[in-house]
C-alpha cells in the first residue's frame, strides 16, 4: 500500500497500532501514546503479533561461560549468575538449554512507543524530537518503587504476549517515520542486550541515534562493546548508599564503575536521581553524590532529580516533598555542578535547563514539552557560553 504523504502513512500506521493495548501494559514514565509496532495494513508485513507459543528464532546468548555438567555462569551483569540446566538467571531472560546460554526475548518486545526524547530523559540530545522505544519483559533489578514494574517485574511467559519484531523491522520503522533516534527502555536494556546490539549496529548504517536507559549493572566487556554503537546513556543512580541499593536487590559500587566507563568512552551521558524520602533523601548523602560526579566523571553532566510517587511494593511513602527536589537542586549547584533539572513536578520552572555562565533560559521546558530553545550551533544564544550535548543528528 502507497500513501500520497508522510501524515497519511503516520496516521494510518498509528490507527493500525491497537494491539499492545490488550496486553493490559500503559507505560508509566508519561502521557505518551502506546505505538506496538505497524500493522499488516500500515506497513505492509511490520507487526508479527505472536502468542507465547508461537516459536521465534532461537538466539544464543553473549557473555557467559561453561562450567562443566551444563552449569553456565553468566557474564552479561553483575550478578554473574550461575544457572543449571533448564534454569533461568536473576533476570528471567537467559535460560541454560542443555549448557547453551539463550536470550528469550530476542526480537520480542512487549512494549513498542513513540515518545518525546525529554521522557527519557535526555536533555541535552536533540531536544524537542521524538523517539521509537521499545522494551521487553524483565529486569535485573528488584527496585520495589518500579514504575514499570508491569513488564520489568516479569518474565515473558507472564506477559502472556509479545509482538516479533527483529531489529531490521525497528530500524525500518524509524525510518519511515523519520525518527531520529531508537531508544531502549522501560526494562532494563542489559537483558535484552543481544537485541539492543544488533539494532545499534543497524542503526548506524541508517543514520540514526542510539539511546538506552539503564540502570548501570553491565559488566565492562559487554559495555565497552555496546557502547561503540551508542550515542547517549541515560543512568539511573539509585542512591549514594547501600542501603539505597538494598531498595533494589544491588550494590552501588558498579554502577559508579558504569559511569566512569560511559563517561570516559566520550558516549554523552545523563544521570537520574530519583529522590525516595527516607531511603536516598538526606542533604548528607545527595551532597556525597554530587561531589562524586564532579571530581570523578564532570560538572558538565546533567543531573536529572526526580520526585518519586508510591507504586508498586513502595506504597507506604509518600511523594517526595517538592521542597525536598529543589533542596536537592541548591546542593548540586553549591557543589559545582552546571545543569541540574527537576523531573516529576510539570509545570516547575527547574524543569528547565539554564545556562551556567548567563543564568539564561537554555531550554524551557513544560513536563516533556519543550516551549523555547534558545541554543544555536551548541551555544547559548544569550551569551556564547558552550553548552556539551547532542544538538544535531549529524
């Protein structure tokens, strides 16, 4: 099927992309609207809607090692999990069949979204366009406050349904919609890495962008090889603390190693701080943070610090105080940090993004809605001062 323009192919393709909405999954991170992929109709082949039992090609796995009697240990993250035969490791997707590691989630999304890139968020990498996301079944975290807990908290059987999508038909589709950017998210992008991997390299050759949201629990190797097919990175910093980390079934100490990683392969790197009261809220432990982003990675990293709402098996706190974000936000700037934004709270004027030499307007934002962006050639229009980021798809 041919369409006379690009808005009549986007609204058909959009019309057509109903069927994720049974899987009875919303994405929490916004308002955006669900995209599972492209019907017959819209595309000609895209969407593959496929029930558990339908048999996708089988994908064996990266990182891993035999050790004897079909025992696998997974080097893919930080749990290095040891999984016998027949067994799955932390993450519910790496499954030893008869001492072969397999991914099972290879080319089997559960969510597919077109988003605003300030959701991620990324606010210093083409603001203002949008991104195809996509995501699968679980996590390698156990982080009780999970918003998308629906899919990360699952495996894929659990799900009940997924759509097959290989990476060619992911990168096909940014083209078509012209989107500059694919974005791996809503579960943690390590345990689909095999999937995320070929799409990046696909992407490359398409002239396309790279994001994925993580929470920083890849191991090096599997990183630094990932990381030559990424443009951006957004981190999750759970907490400066080990009982912040406790929160998630994890330990801080290689997630900082991460960021090092990240920020030293010159990949541009945001972090989120996401402000839980009582677990990671005291001014001691953000300012500890804040310092530690100076001296170790830069000044120039955003910081994003975003307000937590009850949900999942954390629904006995509250919402954190705004005071307690904009508290926040004073310390990272005494510290030294340049740009430092508020999340969560829409409509605040620290949702937007100032220039540290001017103290101008760089971007004004409302939620994920960008109103005014006054940054030309990486510069602010105000005063000259260079400002790091992402600014053209080039």
């Amino acid at each position: 099927m041919e369409y006379s323009n690009r808005r009549q192919f986007i609204w058909q393709a959009l019309v057509g992309c109903t069927s994720l909405l049974s899987f009875g999954w919303f994405s929490k991170r916004g308002y955006g609207f669900m995209m599972p992929g492209l019907s017959e109709s819209a595309s000609g082949g895209f969407g593959r809607e496929a029930g558990i039992s339908e048999s996708a090609p089988a994908r064996e796995a990266m990182y891993y090692t035999r050790l004897g009697r079909n025992r696998i240990r997974c080097d893919l993250c930080y749990h290095t999990c040891s999984i016998t035969e027949g067994r799955r490791g932390f993450c519910r997707n790496r499954e030893n069949r008869r001492g072969t590691l397999y991914t099972v989630v290879y080319g089997k999304p559960s969510a597919i979204n077109i988003d605003p890139i300030e959701k991620e968020p990324q606010h210093h990498m083409l603001p203002g366009t949008n991104m195809i996301c996509i995501g699968t079944a679980g996590c390698n975290f156990r982080c009780r406050h999970c918003h998308n807990w629906h899919l990360s908290q699952r495996s894929i059987e659990e799900i009940g349904r997924y759509q097959y999508h290989p990476p060619q038909d992911i990168v096909d589709t940014a083209v078509q919609l012209e989107l500059p950017t694919i974005s791996a998210t809503y579960n943690e992008p390590t345990v689909f890495y095999e999937y995320l991997l070929d799409i990046a390299k696909l992407a490359k050759g398409a002239n396309l962008k790279i994001l994925w949201h993580s929470n920083g629990y890849m191991k090096p190797a599997p990183l630094k090889e990932l990381l030559q097919y990424t443009d951006a990175v957004t981190v999750d910093l759970k907490g400066f603390s080990q009982k912040a980390y406790d929160n998630s079934s994890a330990e801080p100490e290689p997630v900082l190693k991460t960021l090092k990683t990240i920020h030293q392969s010159d990949v541009w790197l945001e972090i989120v701080y996401l402000i839980i009261p009582t677990i990671n809220d005291s001014a001691e432990e953000i300012r500890e943070m804040c310092k530690w982003i100076r001296d170790e990675l830069s000044q120039e990293v955003p910081l994003h610090l975003s307000r937590f709402f009850p949900n999942y098996r954390l629904r006995n706190i509250s919402p954190t105080p705004v005071e307690t974000l904009e508290r926040a936000r004073d310390i990272a700037l005494e510290v030294g940090l340049h740009y430092v934004t508020l999340g969560n709270v829409p409509g605040h004027r620290y949702n937007s993004t100032f220039c540290p030499e001017c103290n101008e307007i760089l971007i004004r934002r409302v939620h994920f809605n960008v109103m005014q962006n006054n940054i030309r050639e990486g510069k602010c229009d105000s005063c000259g001062h260079k400002i790091p980021g992402i600014w053209s798809q080039t």
